[in-house]
C-alpha cells in the first residue's frame, strides 16, 4: 500500500460495543500527530462494515473478532473479495487467535484495552504492507459455518445468506447458488463448499450438493422414457429436480431417512 507519511490512512472501525467504538475513535485521536487518520465509519458488525465501505473506501480495517450478525474473521473473508482490499487489524479480548490472526490472516492484533503505542505500531505496519487476506488462513481461525457467501455484481460485495440457499451447482470455473428467487455466482470450489458446510448441504452428484432442509422428497425418474432410471431430489418452492449418481444414493437415501 503506497501512502506517504503525511497522508491520512483511512480507518473503517468495526465493534458490536459502542464505548469499544468511541475507545478506539479516542485513540486514534490521541496519536494523529504521528499517525494521521481518517474515520469513514463505525458499524457495530461485518455486515454493517460491508455496507459502509461501498460508499466510503477505507485503507485499513479495525474488527473486533466476536461480533453478532457477522464476526470479524467472517468479515476479513469477504473484504478479501474486493478488488483492493485494505488491511485488516482484529482487535478483541480474546487471546487465543492471537498468533495465526497477525502471523496469517491479517497485519496485526491487538487487546483489549487498546493501547495507544500498539495501536500505533499496527497503524503503522498497515501503512508499511498490506497482505493479501488468506481465506484459508482465515478460516482456520473460526471453524464452522460463515452465514453468508460473497457475491460480486456490478463492482460490488452482495451478502447471501447460506439459509437461503437451497443447492449449489459447480459449472465450469464458477459455482451457482440457487435461492428461490434467483441463481448466484460464487467464485469458490464445489469442494470447499462441501467441507465447509458439511451438515448443511449434502452431495448428490460430482457437480451438485443440495441443502438438507430444501428437500421436499425424491422420485424414480426415466423409467417411462426409454433412458437409464435414476432418483432424483424435489426441491421446495422450485420447481426442479434434481438428479443423484447412482454412487451417491445409498448415502442420500440413508442421510434422508428413506
């Protein structure tokens, strides 16, 4: 990241508690005179934060890591699909991410209570580099589910709500996820997804997983037309069906109680 010295960094302050917020605003009030800052924002969650950098672009991020509606690792993930994505500091009261957070997944780390000199240093390691996010890495830090999916549109960051889908279908590079009022395209592997969402969404062939819950039943499909017979899966609120492997239907018929 190229900022001259005198050039104020663009923070964008991401904590579900307000008087962390207006500690952190302090601080960096408290250190303008070395570090020069701009505050585009404060939200209270990941979700917020995404909303707010559409409208105000920010050179570096401070998320806490435990926030409601989207914590701050799930946060960095998405930032990660931006075209220029800033840098990212957690700042959290939990220690225990501490050495993978800064050595991996972002620029640093810092505890709370936040103080002015660490702030400082961080401030200026974001100005020095900015590391491509590692989604992996960070992923690593919070095992399980992320509630949403990154869609790009129009230059973009749409959140998807993973409950909203109810399959996806690996086509070509791409993976489309299915709601019932549209198609999305996620630029992520089939493979991954199925990893990552392992108790949600369940595989019914090698290019598609469909979620558990979207379910409606299943049906022998072909017999009647001269082609092989196969079973298929009735989606809810769709009017499709889709087909299982033949390798893959003891597992279905055994993971939907049939």
């Amino acid at each position: 990241m190229e900022t001259s010295p005198s050039a104020a960094l663009r923070v964008l302050i991401v904590d579900d508690e307000a008087p962390a917020r207006a500690r952190l605003r302090d601080l960096l009030g408290d250190i303008a005179a070395h570090h020069p800052t701009e505050i585009i924002g404060m939200a209270a969650n990941g979700v917020e934060a995404l909303r707010l950098l559409e409208a105000a672009p920010a050179d570096v991020v401070l998320a806490d890591i435990r926030m409601p509606v989207m914590d701050g690792v799930e946060l960095a993930r998405h930032l990660g699909k931006l075209a220029s994505p800033p840098a990212v500091v957690f700042v959290t009261a939990y220690d225990q991410y501490a050495v993978e957070a800064f050595e991996l997944a972002a620029v640093d780390y810092l505890l709370k209570p936040v103080r002015a000199e660490r702030l400082a240093a961080a401030l200026a390691k974001a100005e020095a580099r900015r590391p491509a996010l590692d989604d992996a890495a960070l992923a690593g830090l919070a095992p399980g589910e992320r509630r949403h999916f990154s869609v790009s549109e129009r230059g973009r960051i749409l959140l998807l709500p993973v409950s909203e889908v109810l399959y996806l279908r690996a086509e070509l590079k791409y993976v489309t996820a299915r709601t019932v009022e549209r198609d999305y395209v996620l630029d992520e592997s089939l493979v991954q997804l199925e990893e990552e969402f392992s108790r949600r969404f369940l595989r019914l062939h090698r290019n598609c997983l469909v979620a558990r819950d979207a379910v409606q039943g299943v049906e022998r499909v072909g017999e009647q037309e001269g082609s092989d017979a196969h079973w298929a899966v009735l989606i809810r609120s769709v009017p499709e069906r889709l087909p299982v492997s033949r390798r893959q239907w003891p597992v279905v018929r055994q993971m939907l109680g049939l």
